[in-house]
C-alpha cells in the first residue's frame, strides 16, 4: 500500500463522533435531493453505513424507507422531479 492508497474502511480505527457527524450529513443531503434516480442509488450505500453503526440511529431503516415511498409517490404520480425542473431552467 503507497501513500496514495485510500485507507481501508475498517469501523475499528473510526473515530465515533466523526462518524456519526459523517452520517448525519449524508443523510441530510440525500434526504434533500430531488432526484429519484439518485435517491434510489444511494439508499443501499446509506444502510450499509448505518448498519456499522446501528446504535446510532436505529430508526434509519425505517426513515430510508419512508424516503423512498416518498420518491416512488412523486414517479408514481406523474409529478416532475425536482432535478427535471432545475434542468429545464438551465
């Protein structure tokens, strides 16, 4: 392994707090987005974070899930998604 190498993800070495602040955002910003495409793709990566650290938030499952109905409500209803909107304007 070289210096550029990235680090291994190994929850041992992680510092807690960082992780959890780390966490925090990154659900805020996919909570955020308006893009179905990109909430659906990145709804995986999110549980297998919050899997490491399942004290944490223990509702995370839960609140992945309803963000998805949330998604899947705005294909299914023929809404536009804010993404299409934004790049409309453009």
């Amino acid at each position: 392994m070289t210096d550029r190498d990235p680090v291994p993800l190994d929850p041992a070495h992680e510092d807690p707090a960082t992780a959890r602040i780390c966490l925090d955002r990154a659900f805020q910003d996919w909570d955020g987005t308006g893009d179905v495409q990109v909430v659906d793709a990145l709804a995986p990566l999110l549980r297998e974070l919050y899997a490491r650290h399942p004290d944490h938030r223990p509702d995370a499952d839960e609140a992945i899930d309803r963000r998805l109905r949330r998604a899947a409500s705005l294909t299914v209803s023929g809404r536009v998604p804010l993404h299409d909107i934004r790049s409309r304007a453009q």
